[in-house]
C-alpha cells in the first residue's frame, strides 16, 4: 500500500494550481467588472436615495434605486468571493502543514476541494455576466414560441420548447409568466407568449433566438416514421414602466376581446376577458389572457407591445438587425440555430458554436446553459 503522503502530496499539487487559477481569474474580474468604478458609484447613488425629495419624481426614484441594487449586488458578489479565495487559502495552508508533518487531513483535503468546487460555479457565473454587456442584457424578457414547418408535430414540438425554457428559468430561479398560449388542432401549441423575470433574463435568452429543429419517431404518425418539424424563440427586452422610447396612438390600435377558454389549455386562466391587440401601422399582433381581468390584460399586452414596438425601432437606427436579436430566418429548413436528435440517435447540436452533448433529455429539461454561454461567447470574439 502506498505512503498516504504520497497520495496526497499528488492531490495537493493538482489543488493548489487550481486555486491559483481561480486566484488569476477573480483579478482579472475585478478589471472586467471596474470594481473601483462600481464602489464609487455606489457611494453617488446611496447619497441620492437618502435625499428626502428623492421621490418627489416616481420615475428618477425607480431608477436610482433598481441601479443601485444592481450594483450594490455586483459588488456583494465579488466582495463574497474575495472572502471565499481567502478562505480557500486557509484550508490550503493547513492541509500542506498536515501533509508536511506526515499526518494528511482527508476532511480537510476534501473540504478544500469542494470550496474549490463552489468558487469554480461562481467565478463562471461571474465571467459569463461579462458577455452581458449590452444596454438592455440586464432587463427582464418577453418571449415568443412559435410552431413552424411540421404540422402536428411542429406544434407539439412548440410546447416541448415552451416547457424547456421555463425549466431553464426556474434552474435560474428567475420567475415565468405564461401570458398567451394558443392551442393546436390536435396537440402542442401554436404560439405562446412568455415573461421571464430576472437579472439578465433577455441577455441569456437572446442567444436562444432563432428556429429550432427536432427530429424524432412521429408520435403521430400510425406508421412510427421519423419526423422533422421546426419551432422558433424570438425575445425582446422587457420593461414594467412604458418609457418615453414609444408611444402608441390609440387611434393605431384594434383591440378585439375573446373568450380565453377556447385556447391556452393548462398554460393559462379560464377568463372571459382575454385581449388582442393589432398595431395597425406595423402589424404587430399582441395578446394576453392570463390577467384575471380585462384591464389586466389589456395593460399587460400594451407593455408587450411597447417592448415589441421599441424594439422595431432599435433595429431600424441600427440598420442591422441582429444586433440586439440576432437575424430572423424561416421557421423551417435550412435556418435551424441548433438540432435536436432523438431518433435514430441522441444529439442535440449548436449549429453556431459546434456545441453538443448526447443527454438530450437534461436539454430538454432546460440543461441549456453551455448552449447560451458558447453562444455569447461567439458574438463576443466576432464569429
């Protein structure tokens, strides 16, 4: 039997380049993130919430305090990570004094590993807010799915989507709001439109942007062929106040109010005041039937269309459509972001960034994180 020393002398080593390679990581985000920028502002906005005539305009209130949340909690983050990498140092330091003295401390060697572990998922989290830079990344988003080529099973396959990402929000711990969902002749959806409340929600989600392709054994189909069906994801930064970015002239709008027991199925409440509105200048099509009222839901569809119609308008200053969404293509072959494979093998594939994996039942459970991550990290560099 080997010398416990030995084996744990080999351990040590590989444990200690990692948490230098954390150490090197978290220095450089403390350049990426502008910590010394971030406290001083924090300081300006703490003395502008303490004035007393602070709320005398609801609006400047608002936005003094959510900025200040955000970086009050930016700085919580790094702070707390700085505290983890010196604690981490410590369980190092003792577990090389054990080795030393002959004596190696499996608990401690294990605790330091799974320290190294927690501070490894931060410092990733951390690095992955870096590619969220964009004016509205931060804000929470409002969601499209839609079914595409593929009949029944394209509708189908739109309800697979929809549960995936409320799956990935909920892993999140973002909040989901299912605002419209129209049923299919036979099974799945047709569309849904959904709310996803978070810190960073639209930036993450925007990588998601584009048609999706799933490929399997027709539940449908008496014959048990292999199928092909397409749906979309389509998001747009969502803001709870109407900003002065868009104003919508009543004159401009059709509203039509139907009976929501018709279509939705589980996804939404039993009410008789479900609204759709018609932005008649653009076409834009909005609806919500979740509210429990029809004020509700016509307020809720109005904020939808105001994120929908600003967002119109950024791409056209822009020129450049995919600058904040990415290109828009058919919902059908030849313009799928990312495959998905369950017959007569198991893959699921990022057209964009070569990612994939064979586990596609965790993708479908909202396991889409390296898919977004890789996503980012191709606009970043340029690809």
């Amino acid at each position: 039997m080997a010398p416990p020393e030995v084996a744990g002398s080999g351990e040590r080593r590989d444990l200690t380049a990692e948490l230098e390679g954390l150490s090197g990581r978290i220095a450089e985000a403390e350049g990426y993130l502008d910590i010394d920028t971030l406290r001083s502002r924090r300081d300006e906005l703490e003395a502008e919430a303490a004035q007393p005539d602070l709320w005398d305009d609801a609006d400047r209130g608002r936005a003094v305090t959510t900025e200040l949340g955000r970086v009050s909690d930016d700085l919580a983050k790094f702070e707390e990570l700085i505290t983890s990498l010196d604690d981490a140092r410590v369980l190092d330091e003792l577990v090389t004094e054990a080795e030393a003295g002959g004596s190696p401390e499996a608990e401690l060697a294990k605790e330091l590993e799974e320290a190294l572990g927690d501070l490894e998922t931060r410092v990733a989290r951390l690095e992955l807010q870096s590619l969220l830079s964009g004016e509205y990344d931060d804000r929470d988003a409002v969601a499209e799915v839609h079914a595409g080529a593929g009949g029944t099973d394209a509708q189908d396959w739109a309800e697979m989507l929809l549960r995936m990402y409320t799956r990935w929000a909920e892993r999140r711990g973002f909040g989901i709001e299912i605002d419209e969902a129209t049923e299919g002749k036979e099974a799945g959806l047709l569309s849904a439109t959904f709310i996803v409340r978070g810190r960073f929600a639209y930036g993450l989600l925007s990588a998601e942007r584009g048609v999706h392709r799933l490929v399997r054994i027709s539940p449908f189909d008496s014959q048990h062929r292999r199928q092909t069906s397409f749906a979309s994801l389509d998001a747009v930064p969502f803001l709870d106040e109407l900003t002065g970015e868009v104003e919508i002239d009543e004159k401009d709008l059709r509203i039509d109010l139907y009976r929501s027991s018709g279509a939705g199925g589980q996804h939404v409440n039993k009410t008789d005041s479900a609204v759709r509105l018609t932005h008649l200048p653009t076409g834009i099509v909005v609806s919500c039937q979740n509210e429990r009222s029809q004020h509700q839901n016509k307020a809720k569809a109005m904020q939808i269309l105001t994120a929908k119609l600003a967002q119109r308008e950024r791409e056209e200053r822009q020129a450049e459509i995919d600058k904040i969404g990415g290109e828009r293509a058919d919902n059908a072959w030849g313009s799928q972001i990312r495959s998905y494979t369950l017959a007569p093998f198991q893959l699921v594939k990022d057209v964009r960034t070569g990612v994939e994996t064979g586990n596609v039942d965790a993708v479908l459970d909202g396991d889409i994180d390296a898919f977004i991550e890789a996503e980012l990290r191709r606009r970043r560099s340029g690809g």
